[in-house]
C-alpha cells in the first residue's frame, strides 16, 4: 500500500497571500520613517502606521498598503498598493519639496528594504 503524503496548505497561503509578520511590518515602516527623517521631513507632515488629520498617512491592513491624507476625520485620495516601496514612493511623493529630496528616499528606502527582504 502506498504511504500518502499529506501537504499542509495554509502554510503556502501566507507565502502567496503576501501576508506580513508583525516584526517584518515594523521593520519596514522604520525604513521609511528612517528615509523620511534623512531628509528632515517634518514628522508632522506624516503618520505611520494610524490616522492623523492633516497628514499623509500610510498604513498596512489585511496585506495592503493604504497611503491617503488625512482630513478632519476622512482619509481621502486612498490608495492601495501590495509593495512596501510603491506604498512608501507615493508616501514620500507626497511630502517631498523637490525631486532630489524624493531621488534620495526612494534610494534609502531601496537600500533598506533589500537588506530586509
């Protein structure tokens, strides 16, 4: 009689969902608040990881990435990426004040998120 081979699939499904741990979360989220602060971005201007009015804020749920404003109790001009660095490019595009300030945080953000990954 054969010996049948049982395969536990949920443990493929997180691979192929793109779901994230928790440290890994926080991991990514320190190397853009690491890009933005290389760039004396005012830490006002943005909120990682909850709500705050008048800011472009970035979140991560249910495997996404949400970047969206802010305002007065709204987020508005949502939306939704499955990348860190698109999520964290179009965070930093943003509150960047010109394009060499964005050149150099999506570079850091690059460099970082290589080591990560």
């Amino acid at each position: 009689m054969p010996v049948m081979k049982v395969v536990d699939k949920r443990r493929n499904t997180k691979k192929r969902t793109g779901n994230l741990t928790r440290l890994q979360v926080k991991k990514i989220v320190d190397a853009i608040e690491n890009a933005l602060q290389k760039e004396d971005i005012p830490f006002y201007i943005y909120s990682l990881g909850k709500y705050m009015d008048e800011c472009v804020c970035l979140e991560y749920e249910s495997g996404k990435w949400i970047v969206y404003h802010g305002h007065r109790g709204y987020k508005i001009r949502e939306k939704i990426f499955d990348s860190a660095y698109e999520a964290g490019l179009c965070l930093f595009s943003s509150v960047a004040i010109n394009d060499e300030q964005l050149r150099a945080m999506r570079i850091s953000l690059r460099r970082d998120l290589r080591e990560l990954l």
